[in-house]
C-alpha cells in the first residue's frame, strides 16, 4: 500500500480534522520512519485551516512523549543515575522542543508563502472567473443570436425549397406550353405564308379598287367641304340661340328661386297655423268628450224622468186613453232624445269644423 491510499483510508475512518491529522502523523513517524512536519501534513490533508497541523502535530508529539516515557523512580537506583536520567530526559526535551519550534517556524514561513501565492492564485482565479463569467454570459448571447439566426435561416431555407418546387412546376409547364408555342408557331407560320399571298393578291385588287375609290372620294371630299361650310354656318346660328336660350334659363332660374323662397315663408306660415289649429281642435274635442258625457247622463234622466211619468199618469180601468198617453209620451221621448241627440250632432259637427 501507497502513503496516499493509507490517507485515504484514515479520511474514512476519522470525520474529525484533528483525528485525521494525528492519524497521518502516525502512519508517518511509525509506518514510513519520516519526520512529520506541519507543512507536510498540510500537503498531504489539504483539509481545515493552517493553525489545524501544528496543532495536531504537537498533540502526536506529547502523546509519544507519554507513552515513551521511562520512570525512573524506582529506590533501587543509585541518586546519581536517577539525576543523570532526569537530566537526559530533559536535555530530550528540550532537543525536541527546540526542533518542533524550528519547524514550526519553518512551518509559518512556508504557509505565509503559500498564503501568498494562494491569494495571487485565487485574485487570478477571480479575474479567470470573471473573465470566463463575461464570455459565457457573450457565448449565450451570441449563441441565442446564433439560434434566432438559425432559426430564420431555417425558416428561409423551407421558404426557397417551396419557392424552387414551385418554380420547377412551373419551368416544367412553360417548358410545355414553349413546346405547344412552337407547333403552333409552326402552324401559324404555314397560316401566315397563306394569308400573305391571298393578302397580296387582294392587295393588287384593291389597289385598282382604291384608284378608283380615289376619284370618287376627290369628288365627295369637293361636295363634303360645301357641306361643312354649311354646318358650320348653322352651327354659329344654334351657339347664338344657345347663348339666348342659357339667358333666358338663367332669368327663368332667378324668378323659381325667389317664388322658393316665398313658398317656404308661405309653408313656414302656414305650419305654424296648422300647429296652431291642431292645438284648438285638442281643446274642442276635450270639450266635446264632456258636453257628449253630459249629454249622455241627461239623456238617461230624461228617460228615466219619462218612464216615471208615463206609470204616474196612465189609467188602470181606460185602455183608450192609456194607448193615447202613450203615445204622448212616446212623441214626448222621441222629440227629448232627437232633439238632445241633433243638439249633440249640431255641436260635434260645428267643431269639428
């Protein structure tokens, strides 16, 4: 087994700092006959502050002090061997002493070096840190603009590959339509050849025709100038009557315009006496619906009035009489009612005139 598997078999048996420093230390001065010294302990754990190894190493070296330890107070020993053991076991003491300060000296100069350059490293370390921290933080800003980049790029790609599909259908179809162009082409040309010497043939023949359309047309051109002189005449006679009849319009125009303006003020007028009109009839039907009520309620009381007096003045034992007061009462009633009836129809007529 290695020093560095012993370590690390002692770091999983001992959780304390302490313990495991004092375990080192041991497998060290017993296992492997080197001096333990704080640095080296240090190196080795790598594990609490610096204060940790030379504290652990001064415990090891009181506990081998103990435990190697020589009692020599025994009374079978002469007084001067006693003193001369107490003397070397002192002058050991001190020997030890001494060599544990000059490593611990040696110890704190070594740390505070290492100190040193670990505050160096870790100062580097935080600018490395920092450094790092401002090109991730660069590397997932561009990358994000790489992928929305990407992202667009993708975006186009599948945009061109429907673009370039369609473009081959259709560089396809004008491949076919070019083919049918020029078959038709061809037929066309054989058409053209046809037409062009039916076309010149009718071209001399109308070339005789136009010779004599010629003379024709020098004579109807003659008598088409008579014409024009002519209608440009009566042209300058229909602009002059034009020019009469647009003024008379205008007159014509101003007179309706102000007969307008004279028949809204009529209208106006009149709108307003209708208003006024509608609001007396309002009132005359409110009359005529109460005099027509009163009316009614006389009527009944006439009636009433009647049928009272005809059982007052009827006869029990005469039936001539009786059929003669009858009828005078009946003539009574008739002319009560149609004259509250004619009084009610004369006044209803009235206003509603």
């Amino acid at each position: 087994m290695t020093l560095e598997s012993d370590i690390e078999a002692a770091r999983e048996r001992a959780s304390d700092t302490q313990v495991l420093y004092r375990e080192v230390c041991a497998l060290l001065f017993f296992r492997y006959g080197e001096t333990p010294t704080a640095n080296r302990l240090y190196q080795l754990v790598r594990k609490g502050s610096m204060s940790a190894p030379a504290k652990a190493l001064r415990d090891f070296w009181g506990e081998v002090r103990d435990k190697t330890r020589v009692d020599v107070g025994r009374p079978d020993l002469p007084p001067e061997v006693a003193a001369a053991a107490g003397d070397l076991a002192a002058q050991l003491w001190r020997l030890s002493n001494d060599a544990a300060s000059a490593a611990l000296d040696v110890f704190r100069q070594d740390a505070q070096s290492e100190i040193a350059t670990a505050r160096d490293e870790a100062r580097e370390r935080e600018t490395q840190r920092l450094d790092a921290r401002q090109q991730a933080e660069q590397a997932a800003h561009d990358a994000a603009a790489l992928r929305a980049q990407i992202g667009g790029l993708d975006a186009r790609i599948v945009e061109l590959q429907t673009a370039n599909a369609m473009l081959t259908a259709q560089l396809a179809a004008s491949k076919q339509e070019t083919a049918a162009g020029i078959a038709a082409l061809a037929d066309a040309r054989r058409d053209f050849a046809d037409e062009l010497a039916k076309l010149r043939r009718a071209h001399e023949q109308n070339e005789q025709r136009l010779a004599a359309a010629e003379k024709r047309a020098l004579l109807e051109i003659e008598s088409e100038r008579a014409v024009a002189q002519r209608l440009r005449k009566e042209l300058q006679a229909s602009h002059e009557r034009a020019a009469t009849l647009e003024a008379e319009s205008r007159a014509q125009r101003d007179g309706l315009r102000d007969e307008l303006a004279a028949t809204k003020a009529e209208l106006a007028t009149s709108n307003a006496r209708h208003a006024l009109s509608g609001a007396q009839l309002a009132e005359k039907d409110a009359l005529l619906a109460e005099r027509a009520a009163t009316a009614d309620l006389l009527r009944q009381r006439i009636e009433t009035m009647s049928r009272k007096l005809d059982a007052a003045r009827t006869p029990k034992t005469s039936t001539h009489p009786t059929r003669r007061s009858r009828e005078k009462n009946a003539s009574q009633g008739r002319t009560t009612t149609d004259f509250a009836g004619a009084s009610f129809v004369k006044r209803g007529t009235s206003t509603r005139k």
